[in-house]
C-alpha cells in the first residue's frame, strides 16, 4: 500500500489490446519491437548526419534536431514496456513508476506541439518576410524558442500528475492502454473522476490547439504569399520547402484532435479501436518523420547522399582493383 495515495494498489498491470488473443502476442511484439527500432534508427541517422555535417547548422534544422530528440525520447518511453507485455508476459509496472510514463508521455507530447509551432513560425517568416528572415531567425532565435518550449511544456503535466497521484486506487490495477496516460489512469480512481479530468482536457486542448491555431494562420498566410507569385515554378519551389512540414503537422493534430474532440462530444468506439488509433498517432510520426526529411528536406536529403557516395566509392575502387 502506498502510504501517499490511500490506495490499495501498489503496482499496475498495462494490459495493452483487451481483445488480443494470446497466440498473436508474438506478432504484436514483433511489430512493436520493429517499430521501435525503426523509429530510433531513423531518427538516429538524423542525429549523426546532424553531428557531422554542418551545412546543417541553420535554423530550420536545429528545429528538426529538437523533434528527433522528442520522438526518439517519446518511443523509448512507451514502447520498451509494451514490448516487454507481450513478449515477456512482463506488463507490470510499479505504482510510482506508471506516474512517471505518464508525466513523460504528456511532457514529451507537449514539447512536440510547441516544437511544431515553433517549425510553422521558421516557415511564416521565410516565406512572408524573405528579406527580413535572416534578421529574426537565427540560431541563437531557435536555441531560445526550443529551450522555453522544453521548459514550459513541464507545467500542464506536471499539474496532472501532482492532481491524479494522491487519487484513492483501490480497485482495478488493470491499465487499458499500451502505456500510463492520464485517461487511462485516473479511470481506475475510486472516485469522481469528472473534477480531474476536465481540467486535464482543458490543459490538453490549449497545448494542441493553441500552437494549431497558430499553425493554421501562418500556413494560410504561406498560402496567400504563394498565390502573389508571378511564376508557377517558383510558387511550386515554395511550396516545396513546406510539404515535409505540413505532413508532419498533419499527423501530429489531425488524429489527437479527433480523438479528444470525439470522446467529448459523445462518440464512443471499441477500447481496441480506440487503442489502434492512439497507438498510430503516437508512433507512427515518430518512425516516418525521419523518411520525411531525407525525401523533403533539401540539405539532409543532400547529405545523405553524400554519406552514401561516401560509402559506395571505395567499394568500386576495391572491385576496379581486383579486376
């Protein structure tokens, strides 16, 4: 028993999918553990072509570098467990410890939203103010932006923790979801759970929506700005500096909105479906993200390009030598 919380559970078990079947539990995990080493490859190589070229020290960059160090940050928070649950039967997590998921899967989701924002505005500025872009966005502009949005996006989950700790849970251990969040927890309180959870939504809808709202105003600003272009290639090259940003930005918002918005205005799916969609908005940016630089992203795609040629070329001096 946990002296600090008047609870009866002293550990909780995350259950994961309910309707899984055993004989699937190796696929799931196969899947899982796939996904994370995917999402931390990927986001790895970044990080090295990062560290070692630096034609890539320029402030959009530095932006993408805060999301890489996010995502792979927010995937070895929640898949590692999840893993371990269906390829080890080990879903056991301690009481203190399932708080502390929770505070980083809430923390590192609002890093991310402030991260986006802070992407949109590189964006706004080139593209709306060319000519003054070099005087407002700098390294050091970005190095600010991202150091407060890593400190001020502790405030919202930590208030959520420090309220759900001390919550009687003296019931089910039982956590549906693939790891501790706020909703998933505070339903096993054995109370009213409706003084928690609203201020809880309320805190998740000024992260989301606030830095979408201005996501929204400056991609239709980007818009305007594009259609007072005279010639049609170089409204498409314009255009083409923001694609890789709004696909990000649209995997990141669109599901969480959904999923927030559809819980509180009545619609209701399976807890399995509910997961699947949870799990997809979660992990699935995190792994394709860093496709999306090296194909959208001019100065890494380069840069990969010359680490491969790099690579390929004393393979053919080898083979040329040897025939």
């Amino acid at each position: 028993m946990s002296a600090g919380n008047h609870s009866f559970v002293t550990e909780f078990v995350i259950v994961g999918f309910p309707g899984l079947q055993p004989e699937f539990y190796g696929l799931a995990s196969t899947v899982l553990f796939l996904v994370y080493f995917c999402t931390t490859v990927g986001n790895v190589v970044i990080l090295v072509l990062f560290a070692t070229d630096r034609d890539l020290h320029k402030p959009m960059y530095f932006v993408i570098l805060h999301l890489v160090v996010s995502d792979i940050l927010f995937s070895t928070t929640t898949l590692p467990k999840i893993i371990a649950r269906y390829w080890f039967q080990a879903g056991a997590i301690s009481f203190t410890g399932c708080f502390v998921q929770m505070y980083l899967v809430h923390y590192l989701g609002t890093v991310n939203s402030y991260i986006l924002f802070i992407m949109a505005l590189d964006r706004y500025v080139s593209i709306c103010f060319p000519l003054r872009y070099p005087m407002i966005i700098k390294n050091s502009t970005i190095h600010i932006l991202s150091t407060t949005a890593w400190i001020v996006a502790k405030a919202g989950p930590l208030m959520m923790v420090i309220r759900a700790y001390p919550l009687p849970y003296c019931d089910s251990n039982k956590i549906m979801q693939c790891y501790c969040d706020h909703i998933a927890i505070t339903t096993l309180a054995c109370t009213d759970r409706a003084p928690y959870s609203f201020p809880a939504f309320v805190v998740a809808m000024v992260v989301l929506l606030g830095p979408l709202a201005f996501i929204i105003f400056s991609y239709c600003s980007i818009i305007v700005a594009v259609v007072q272009i005279a010639s049609t290639q170089g409204r498409l090259k314009t255009l083409s500096t923001c694609s890789g940003q709004l696909i990000i930005i649209a995997l990141y918002y669109l599901p969480r909105c959904f999923i927030y918005l559809s819980s509180n205005i009545g619609i209701r799916f399976s807890t399995d479906l509910r997961i699947v969609i949870i799990m997809l908005y979660s992990l699935l940016p995190p792994m394709i993200n860093p496709l999306i630089y090296c194909f959208k992203t001019k100065y890494i795609k380069q840069s990969l390009m010359k680490r491969f040629k790099r690579s390929t070329d004393p393979q053919k001096e080898r083979v040329s030598a040897v025939s």
